[in-house]
C-alpha cells in the first residue's frame, strides 16, 4: 500500500524559475532516497503537488514542505491510502509555470478551481478524486 496526498498552496512572490529548478533537484533526491514519486506544478502564484509513497515518509516530506518559506495557504485536498503509483516514474515531475493557453495549464486551472470550489471540500472522501487526477495526469503525459 501507498499513501498520495495532494495539496495546494500560495507562492510567497513569483519563484524564479532557477529557484524551482534548484528545489526540484533537492525534491528528486530526497524523494528517490524515500521512494516518493508525484508531481509538482506551478502556475499563477499556486503549488499543486501529489506526493506518493510508503505513508510514513510521504507524511515526514509533506512535514518539511509545509515548513517552507517559499509559499504559505497550504491546504491538504486529498489523503488516502492506494494501491498503485500514479507517478511511478517521477520522482518528482516538475510542470513550470507557461502559456496559460497550453493544454496543461487548462487542466491546471481546472484542477485549481475543483479544489477551491464546493467539490475540492468532499475530495477527501470523494472517489471521484481519483478520476480528476487521472485526467490531469494524462494531460501532464502528454506534454
Ligand atoms: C512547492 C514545494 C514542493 C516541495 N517538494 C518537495 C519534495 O517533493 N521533496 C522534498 O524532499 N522536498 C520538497 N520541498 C522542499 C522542502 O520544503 C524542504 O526544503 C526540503 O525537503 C529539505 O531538504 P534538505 O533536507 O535536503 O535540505 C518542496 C518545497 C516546496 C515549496
């Protein structure tokens, strides 16, 4: 069994983008030391990221991330226990900030707006969840 959670949160400023790469590199390596796989997407000022994997260290690197200095606002959408990865070949993908036009910042916005709205509340006992990620998912690959 894995453990995913999903959170979303605020930028404290607009990251520069060498920033992120410089955090991202930090993320992947510890993520492949704990066997944590997801995705982190930035756009317009908002983190979302999934991180999956064994519970406990999935727990202790969301700990670290809250402790973050580089956003505040972070709001857990989504727990739950899985059976399956839905990132097993990230140890973190990264989605930049771009064109709010391409495909990917569409289903960014979508996403944004189901966890700000009245469905991101019931996402936690929601299976539907499940479905929305999927799509973003596939989105994401498709880049
Ligand atoms: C949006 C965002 C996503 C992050 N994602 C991860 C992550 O997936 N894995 C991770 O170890 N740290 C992540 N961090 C960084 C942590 O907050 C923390 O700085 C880092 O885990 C400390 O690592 P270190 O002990 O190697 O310095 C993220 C930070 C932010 C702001």
């Amino acid at each position: 069994m894995f453990y995913r959670i999903i959170y979303m949160s605020t930028a404290n400023g607009n990251p520069e983008q060498a920033e992120l790469e410089a955090l991202m590199q930090r993320a992947r390596r510890n993520n492949e030391r704990d066997g944590i796989t997801g995705l982190v997407a930035y756009h317009d000022f908002t983190f979302i990221q999934v991180l999956e994997g064994p519970e406990d260290n999935v727990r202790a690197c969301f700990d670290r991330i809250r402790d973050s200095k580089l956003h505040r606002n972070i709001i857990l959408v989504y727990e739950a226990h899985t059976g399956a990865r839905l990132f097993d070949r990230y140890a973190m993908a990264f989605v930049p900030s771009a064109d709010r036009n391409r495909p990917v910042n569409t289903a960014f916005t979508n996403l944004r707006n189901l966890f700000d709205g009245d469905i991101g509340k019931r996402l936690e006992t929601d299976v539907a969840a499940e479905g929305f990620l999927r799509a973003f998912y596939d989105t994401m690959r498709g880049l």
